[in-house]
C-alpha cells in the first residue's frame, strides 16, 4: 500500500502512513482547525481596524499558500492575534488598510530574503524557557479569554488576546461580571460540547478516528443548540452568538489589485519593515512551540517557514488580506486533533474557502460557546500543571524566564509579553556567560607557574570576571595564559590580558602570553 512520510531529516520508522491513515486523522483535523480559526479570523480582522474579508483571506492563503511551502507538518498559519496592535496603528498612521495591505506585500518580499538568506539560525538562540512560557501563556489566556464566550457573554471578539480590551473591559474585570451577564442557551450548548471533550476519552469513541473529539463536542453543541428552542423559547440562541460570516460578495470584492502608488511613500516601507520583524519573530517562536507540540518530534527548517511566511504575505497583500504568521491558537488545535501531516493545514484552507463562498448558513448554526469550548479543552493541555513543576524544578534561571513570559503575556498582550520575555531572558543567559570563568585552570594546584587556558569562546561577556581573577592572583605569581585552542578573542578580552601583562611588572608578576594575539592599534 501506498505510504506517505514526512520530509527528510525525521524519523521514518514511526512516521510513514497510509493514505486512509493520513485521510482518517487530516482531513477531520484539518475541519476543526477550520472551524477553530473562522471566528479567530473574522475576530482578529475586527481587532485590527481592517475589512471582515481580511482575515479570510489571510486565514485562506495561510492555508493554500503557506501550508504547501512549510517544512512543519502541524504548524498553521493565518491572521494572529500578536500583531493586531500593529496592524491597528498602521492603519492609523497611514490612513487607509489598503496602504497597509501593500506593507503586507513588501513585507512578504522582506520574509522571501530572509528565508534565502538562511536568517532562520535565529531561532536555534531562542530561550527555551521563553517558548515554554509562551505555550503555557497562551493556555492560560484561551481559558481565561474564553469562558465568557462559553456562557454566551461575547462583547469581547473572538482572537483578542490583550489584557486591556477594546470594550473598556480587562481579561480579569470580564470574568468577574459574568455572573450578572451569562445566557443559559449558550451556556448548555458550551458546556455540552465541554462535556463531550472531558468524556470523549473513556468511551468506545476514542478508539475511532475519523471524528476527533473536538468535532464531536462542536457537532453535540450546535445539536443541543437546535434543540434549545422546543425546549424553552427563550433558551434560543441568537445570531449574535453564533458564528457571523461577511456576506459572500463582500469576500469577492475584496480581491482587488493594491495601488502601486503607495510604494513610493516612506512611511509604507516603515511598517513594512517593522510587519516583516514581528511577523518573522512570531513565526519562529510559533515554529519552536509547535516544534514541541508534534507528537512525532519532527523538526521543521526554519529558513524555509520564512520563505513559505513571506510567499504568504506577499500573497495576502496583493489580494488586500491581513498579515499571516505561523499560530499557536491553531497549531495547537490541529496538533490535539490528531493530525499527521501538512496536509491538515492546507485543507484548512479549503474548507475555509468553501464555507464561506458556499456553506454560510451551515457555518452560521454553529454557536460560538461550542467552539469556546475546544479552545477552553486546548487552553487546558496547553497548561498542565506539569510544566510548571518541570520549570520551577529546573532551577531559577529557568523557571524565572518561564513565569515572566507566562505573566507578562497574561497581563499585557502577546507582542510585548512575548518581548518582555525575551529580555528577562536574554538577560539570564547572558548572566550565565558572564559568570563562566573566562581563564581556566589546567596546571596542577599548587604549582610555582600557574596556568591557564582562555575559555572557546573568549567574548566581551567573559571580561568581568576575567579582571577579577587576575586581580586575585597573588603578588610574586608565575602566570602561563594559553589562548591556542580559543576559536574567539574579542578585542575586550585583548584588552584586558595585555593590560595585565603591562603592569604585571608593578606586583612582581612574571606573566607569558601564548597564542593570544597582539593588540592592534585602532585606526
């Protein structure tokens, strides 16, 4: 039988499938990843100040355009949350939405050469605690974001992920007035559709596979939705809770050519760049994360995740679509579906395409609280409390960087949690290069000539505590400093040994300098 395995590079004896086991876990996969990102597309376009079909169109190109060209098999790309604020202030800044979709454009022109480039190594020096921490944050802010949707209260759109919301409301303020603000038809759809994603495990369902359970829990809640009404009149379910597509003709007038004359203006090539940064650093946390998340530990290329993001916005501007970045919402989602392959993520696109050109009034039954419901189910395995235990017992310069993403992601907003969370640790992993000693020792102790060895990497960070171990050495020393087996001097490190070799004379020092080259004079 015909068997498809992943790209090269991973494992194959435990990753090639059939075609029907490829089928039988992607394609019902790849349909919630759908359902999951239509009310995240349709929320975030609505977040960003720009057109409803902009984030269908960024949620169909992530899938037909991107899906093809990455290297991540559970990765899916699409309009994000974290660059809302971005997106927002552009169109501010530069007066209409189609200047921005021409940002876009660039942008994806930007992405295509850093792919070609190879800039993707960046991701390799991206704190591990930092990615954890983002993971585990974007758990906590699905469960905290979405329990108001779940029992019907939905003034906040769905894709929001800011601490302070447009509607004047904080994520913590909201959830403290659910009490006065629930619907009960809501309510029972979501909490039906919670039900099925808690029990879905312990029943001859789970040993099927061509319905997922989060499938199951948004089927079971539009049912218990249709169902409302003969029950109670006043348990039906209104149309502004449930899913709320564009009109089809408004999707298809907004395929449009941008206006070549914004390429002549600066400030469009200012947001370019600064859409073509936050979305490639978005991509490659997202990447890492999901790295984690397949269950079949594939690693995807990274220079290539940016050349198949930058064919996507390149795409996206043209037809007058948001930004699209890789996204932990949804990867999230397909990974606890079950897919296999990228397949998923391009289907996702498909049927994306299809429902809204063609099946509006099926999508428009579904009411928003059953698809609260599996964000909630993945917000959960997003944040078990496992994580927390590894992190905390992995010592400080872990756990520290990890609760600082975690809370500044929460308590701010995504961008700048996940920033903020780059600094504490940057900060951390520096601290530790600083404390490395810079000389070690390879005499034997006690020896009348001491000898050292410059650490491989002998860079500015190391200079501190080099000037406090050669302040240390005692009056009268014979010192030995090898640099022969240093792959890296900076000019600091220099610096600071002929500097010592100079005045060693002043406290009887008798110093020899081997493989450590001359100070050259600055021109």
């Amino acid at each position: 039988m015909q068997t498809i395995s992943p790209v090269s590079g991973a494992p194959r004896a435990s990753t090639s499938w059939s075609v029907v086991e490829v089928l039988s876990s992607d394609v019902p996969s790849s349909i919630v990843v759908s359902l999951v990102a239509l009310p995240l597309c349709l929320g975030i376009a609505l977040a960003s100040g720009a057109p409803l079909y902009a984030g269908l169109l960024a949620g169909v190109v992530g899938g037909l355009i991107v899906g093809p060209l990455s290297g991540s098999h559970v990765m899916v790309s699409g309009p994000a949350a974290g660059l809302t604020a971005v997106v927002l202030q552009a169109t501010t800044k530069l007066g209409t939405f189609s200047a921005v979709a021409v940002a876009v454009a660039i942008a994806g022109v930007l992405q295509l050469g850093l792919g070609l480039a190879r800039a993707g190594f960046l991701a390799r020096y991206l704190p591990r605690s930092v990615i954890t921490g983002m993971l585990t944050a974007i758990g906590v802010l699905l469960i905290l974001k979405q329990v108001p949707h779940l029992v019907g209260y939905d003034a906040d759109a769905e894709g929001e992920l800011s601490f302070l919301q447009p509607d004047g409301e904080t994520t913590l303020s909201e959830l403290a007035g659910l009490g006065s603000r629930f619907l009960v038809g809501p309510m029972l759809a979501g909490l039906s559709a919670l039900a099925v994603l808690v029990v879905w495990p312990k029943t001859p369902l789970a040993r099927q596979r061509w319905v997922p359970p989060a499938l199951g829990a948004v089927l079971v809640g539009t049912a218990v939705a249709a169902g409302l009404p003969l029950l109670s009149p006043q348990w039906a379910i209104a149309s502004t809770h449930r899913v709320v597509l564009p009109p089809a003709a408004d999707v298809v007038a907004g395929f449009s050519l941008p206006d070549v004359s914004f390429l002549l203006r600066g400030d469009v090539w200012l947001v370019a760049v600064t859409l073509a940064v936050v979305a490639s650093l978005e991509t490659l946390l997202s990447l890492e994360a999901t790295d984690k998340l397949d269950r079949h530990r594939r690693r995807a290329p990274a220079d290539r995740e940016l050349f198949a993001q930058g064919a996507g916005n390149l795409l996206s501007g043209l037809l007058g679509g948001l930004p699209v970045t890789g996204v932990i919402v949804r990867s999230s989602a397909n990974a606890d579906a079950g897919a296999k392959t990228r397949w998923s993520a391009i289907l996702h696109g498909v049927w994306l395409l299809i429902a809204v050109l063609a099946l509006p009034q099926v999508l428009e039954a579904i009411p928003l609280s059953a698809l609260a419901a599996v964000l909630i189910h993945t917000g959960f395995k997003l944040t078990p409390p496992s994580v927390w235990r590894g992190a905390w017992r992995a010592g400080k310069d872990t756990f520290l960087p990890f609760a600082a993403t975690v809370v500044a992601i929460v308590f701010t907003d995504l961008l700048t949690g996940i920033c903020l969370g780059l600094a504490v640790g940057t900060a951390f992993i520096l601290r530790e290069h600083a404390r490395a000693p810079a000389l070690i020792p390879v005499g034997p102790e006690g020896a009348v000539l001491k000898r050292f060895a410059l650490s491989r990497q002998a860079t500015f960070l190391a200079r501190p505590g080099m000037e406090k171990q050669l302040a240390e050495l005692p009056e009268r020393s014979r010192v030995e400093i090898d640099g022969r087996q240093t792959e890296r001097i900076d000019r600091d490190v220099l610096e600071t040994l002929h500097a010592f070799a100079a005045g060693a004379a002043a406290r009887d020092i008798e110093v020899r300098l081997v493989g450590v080259p001359a100070l050259e004079a600055r021109s």
